[in-house]
C-alpha cells in the first residue's frame, strides 16, 4: 500500500499530480515524468483502468488529459505543466494497481517535454494542503 510520504524532490499541484521537477527550479529541456500523488492513490483505492494522453500530443497545464478508474470513482487527470507528450508508462496502463502501490516511481503515468508550469506547490506545501 502507499505510504503518504511526500517526496520533496519533485513540485505538486492541488489537483494531486506531481511533475519530477525541483520546487523552484527551472523547467529542463529534457523530458519530466508525471504521476499522481499517494493521497489521490489512497483517495482513489483501487485502479482499474487508466486513460493517458498519445504520445506527441500536446497537453496543456490544468486542462484534463486523462483520467485514472476506481472502483470507487473516476478522476480527471490535470498535468501540472504543458508541452508534448514523449512516453506513457504502458506497465502502468496494463496493471493500473501498480500507481497505487508505487505512485512516486513505478507508478509513473507520462513523459512530458515541458514548455511551461502551471501552478506548482512544493512538498510542504502540497501536504499542508492535505493534512487531516
């Protein structure tokens, strides 16, 4: 099960994805991986389908680009940056609980070359959000 642990190596949005991007640093010209967080995978419970953006599309930040299937719910997904799509964690789309159990590394959802940020929070930030 996920542990809610938040790393701080990467930035958050308040939608509960995360870009593997440092708090503050500047978007790098290679491409970012982009997942969701362990309070959405816990939220979530278990993932039975995933819906991912094409690779070469071009997806925009905080405009849905896909969406991840519980038994619970279904939930939009909201990429925390722009730019083109470079890769999709296809392990991830064939075992969809493998987001739940490892959200922050195997559980990855896509590749993006970035060519801007939305709103991002850092660690701290992200989790003051979701205290209680």
């Amino acid at each position: 099960m996920a542990t809610n642990v938040i790393p701080d190596d990467r930035s958050y949005t308040e939608e509960h994805e995360w870009v593997l991007v440092a708090p503050g640093a500047a978007l790098p010209e290679t491409p970012v991986r982009v997942g969701i967080t362990s309070v959405a995978a816990a939220a979530l419970g278990d993932l039975v389908f995933v819906d991912l953006p094409d690779v070469g599309a071009t997806i925009t930040a905080g405009e849905s680009c896909g969406e991840v299937e519980s038994t619970k719910t279904v939930s939009e997904l909201y990429p925390p940056v722009s730019g083109t799509v470079t890769a999709v964690n296809s392990a991830a789309v064939d075992d969809p609980s493998i987001i739940t159990a490892d959200p922050y590394d195997a559980g990855w959802l896509f590749e993006v070359e970035p060519t801007a940020a939305g709103n991002l929070l850092t660690a701290a930030e992200y989790a003051a959000r979701n205290e209680g």
